[in-house]
C-alpha cells in the first residue's frame, strides 16, 4: 500500500510516497527528479524499511514557483522536510546521481536527520583529476540548451551517460509520462545541472559529524570508467568509508531492481549492525 502526501516548503509544494512501517528510508532521484525513479526497489524494500520517495521540487507532480533558483542546500531541506512531514526527525538516506550531490549536503548540514547514508555515483566532478574537462563539458551541455535547444542538449548530456538501450524498457509508464509532461528534463538542464556537478562535499564537515557514509558504483559504471562512478572510490578514501559495489550502471533500479535492492538492503543492515 502506498501513502501519498504534500508538504508545503519554502514556497512549494512537495509531493511524497510512503510505502511499509519499519525503520524510515528516504530515497532522493537524480536528474529528472520523480519518485518513479524507485518504485521497483521502493516496493521491495518496503517488506522491512518504511521507504519514502518524493518528487524533488520542481519536478513532476511538486510545483516549480517562479522566481526559481536552484540551490544544493535547498534540496537538501527539502529532503529534511519530506522526512518530517512523514513522521520522523532521522532515517537512513540514500540518494543516486543528483541525489546522492543532495544527500552529501544533508550529510554536511543536517547530520541530525541521517541515521547512515548511502551516496550511489554522484556527479561530483570537481574531486576528478580531469575536473576541468567535465566542467566545461557541462557548461557546453548548458550552452546548447540556449542555441541549439533543450533537446539537443539532453541528447549530448544523455550520450555520456552511457545507459544501455535496454535499460529504458524497463521504465515504468507512468513515470515516462510524468517525466515528460511537466518537462523535467528541460528543469535538469537549465536549473539543475550546473549548481549540482559544481558541487564541492564538504568532507571535513561530513567527518566532524559523524555521519555513518557508504559510497556505491555499479559494477558496469566502474567498468566503463564513467566520470561519475570515478568520484565514489576518491570520495570513498577521502570520507574514510566503505565503498560498495552495486549490480549494473547508473539506472540499474529499473532493469536488475531484484539484485539491486539485495545490495542496498545488506548495505543498511551492515550500517545499523
């Protein structure tokens, strides 16, 4: 059974899910932002976590006021806010690509809501030793978006992704169509991308507080040696944490969602032991 719910923040409006009742997890999406992003392995995990998804603002069905400016540590509120507006003042995090840029700010600045963290490829550029590369390939990205369109944009942004065609004929319909009718990709692109893969962790802050850190890649992301599956073992050996590695690549919750799940569940048990 699924529970949904609005929570109203900082001037808008953020819808949320929740499945099962045990101990709270609080899933944050990447780009494109949508609570569909986890909605195989949400349901899976819900027979012993009490999972909590939720469509980041401005996105899907939370509301995108004007004027917007895009902010790391607003999203990272924002989960914070999701998290009470379900009941609780801490749970287990997880967040994947954008998300786990959110989740090392909570981490950083709201360590009293995170029970442990789990951050699976986040696009964190800057700790690369070709940093530079990366970001001027985002600011091309961004600048393309302007000149040639969003959708031209989107096609250089998703070629370096590198997600198996495959993958994509797995994703729920319903998400697909959410997706693309509150035109999130356009948001990602000309809001999102760029405050995010700037983002600088503040690891001393993370350490000084204590936060229990898990930093994952997919087997295959590591593999292909994709920029943002390169930063989990630097920020792994600069949290002093565990790295892990999760079955397939970036996306792999929606086409191995079982095997997935598995990882992420051994992962949580191991940081409660």
């Amino acid at each position: 059974m699924i529970k949904s719910g609005l929570v109203t923040t900082e001037g808008d409006n953020l819808y949320y899910e929740v499945r099962g009742e045990g101990e709270p997890l609080i899933m944050i999406a990447g780009g494109n932002g949508d609570a569909g992003f986890y909605t195989y392995v949400a349901d899976m995990l819900a027979d012993e976590y009490q999972v909590i998804t939720y469509d980041r603002r401005g996105n899907s069905r939370s509301t995108r006021n004007a004027p917007q400016n895009f902010e790391v540590s607003q999203q990272a509120r924002d989960a914070v806010a999701v998290l009470q507006a379900a009941g609780h003042s801490s749970a287990y995090v997880f967040g994947n690509s954008g998300g786990a840029v959110f989740a090392l700010e909570m981490a950083a600045n709201h360590p009293q809501s995170v029970k442990a963290m789990v951050i699976h490829e986040p696009p964190v550029v800057r700790v690369l030793p070709d940093a530079e590369k990366w970001l001027r390939f985002f600011a091309n990205v961004y600048r393309t978006s302007f000149r040639f369109g969003v959708q031209a944009a989107s096609f250089r942004f998703n070629l370096s992704l590198s997600i198996p065609f495959s993958a994509f004929k797995t994703v729920p319909k319903d998400f697909q169509q959410r997706v693309s009718e509150a035109n999130n990709e356009r948001f990602l692109i000309r809001h999102e991308m760029i405050p995010s893969v700037n983002y600088m962790p503040d690891i001393a802050r993370i350490k000084q507080n204590g936060v229990r850190m898990f930093v994952a890649a997919g087997q295959m992301t590591l593999g292909k040696g994709k920029y943002y599956g390169r930063t989990a073992p630097i920020l792994a050996e600069r949290l002093g944490c565990e790295m892990v590695t999760f079955p397939g690549h970036h996306l792999s919750f929606f086409d191995r969602p079982r095997e997935w799940a598995d990882v992420l569940r051994n992962t949580l048990h191991r940081a409660s032991s």
